[in-house]
C-alpha cells in the first residue's frame, strides 16, 4: 500500500505573474508547469519564457509535500523554438481555447497536474488539468504545446546559478493528496 503524496499545486499565478514585474525586466509570456506521478518523489518541471526569448527553467523532486534537489536552468530560445511557440499559443485553436475552473477534490487517484498560463495582454489564459481525464476533452489543442515545451526543455543547458523563481514554487495553501 503506497503512502499518499501530496502535490501542492494550484499557483496563483495571474496574481504574480502580472503585478510582479519590475521596470525594465522582460513582461511573461507563457508558464508552464507540471508534476509527474511517482511512487517515492515526483518530479516537478516549471518553466517560464518572457517576452526577451529568455527562459528560466526548473526541475525539482517532490517527496513527502517538499522539494528535493531543485536546479535552474536559464538561457535563450532559438528564433526557430520561438517562433515555433508563438505559433502554438497564438494560433485559434490554442488561444480561443476556454478551460472551465474546477475545484479539486481533496483526495484524487492518478493524478499528473499541469498548469499553463498564456500572457494575453494585461491578463492571462489560464488551464488547470489536475490529470489525464481533465486533460482529454482538451488534448487536440494543448498536445503541440507540450510536445513543444517536452522538445525544448531536453535541449542540453548548463545548470544556472540563478535564483529559483518563486512562481515555480508550488502553492502549500491547496493541498491535493494522491494514494
């Protein structure tokens, strides 16, 4: 019998992403962030691509509701994976897409969340998926993205001495429990 995990999720992301910005640092363009299922840990990947091209990437493990061995990633997306992303998340079939909140149940089986939000001018696309059921009616128009941003995050990048930004910490307030 496994031990339940928590994954700490639901980021209030429209709250810091927007507000946030400091003069002359680069405005969000699209955040990404999802956490795989594990037995003993799991891995959360968050990424954040601003406006400049410039990503900040994150990989942590997640084990008992903590990071665990969190590093960061930073550097410049190719005019071909910038242009390439544009057209994802600016195309009709990804920008007109409208995905309903949900509030989660406390307890969940299976889950894999990923959370993705868009700049759309002063304010953001914002998707929940809490697993792969929340995911499939949206599936057609979410996968190039993610294919996308699987593709581009295992380019190789050297680790970064920078900071881990506090838009990929995951949210303690909203506890989700998968057994």
């Amino acid at each position: 019998m496994s031990r339940p995990i928590a994954f700490l999720f639901l980021l209030a992301l429209t709250a810091t992403a927007g507000s946030g910005q400091q003069p002359g640092h680069p405005s969000l363009r699209m955040f990404l962030n999802e956490v795989q299922p594990g037995a003993m840990s799991a891995p959360q990947f968050c990424t954040l691509v601003f406006d400049d091209h410039h990503f900040h990437f994150e990989k942590a493990d997640i084990k008992q509701g903590r990071d665990s061995n969190r590093k960061v990633y930073e550097g410049q997306l190719s005019d071909a994976d910038w242009n390439d992303l544009v057209a994802i998340i600016d195309g009709p079939e990804f920008r007109d897409l409208k995905v309903p909140r949900t509030v989660p149940p406390l307890v969940m089986q299976d889950t894999h969340p990923y959370t993705i939000s868009v700049a759309r001018g002063k304010d953001f696309q914002n998707m929940e998926f809490l697993d792969s059921k929340s995911l499939k009616p949206y599936e057609s128009q979410v996968k190039p993205l993610l294919q996308w941003w699987k593709s581009v995050r295992g380019h190789r990048t050297p680790e970064s001495s920078a900071a881990p930004d506090p838009r990929c910490a995951l949210d303690s307030n909203h506890g989700i429990f998968s057994q």
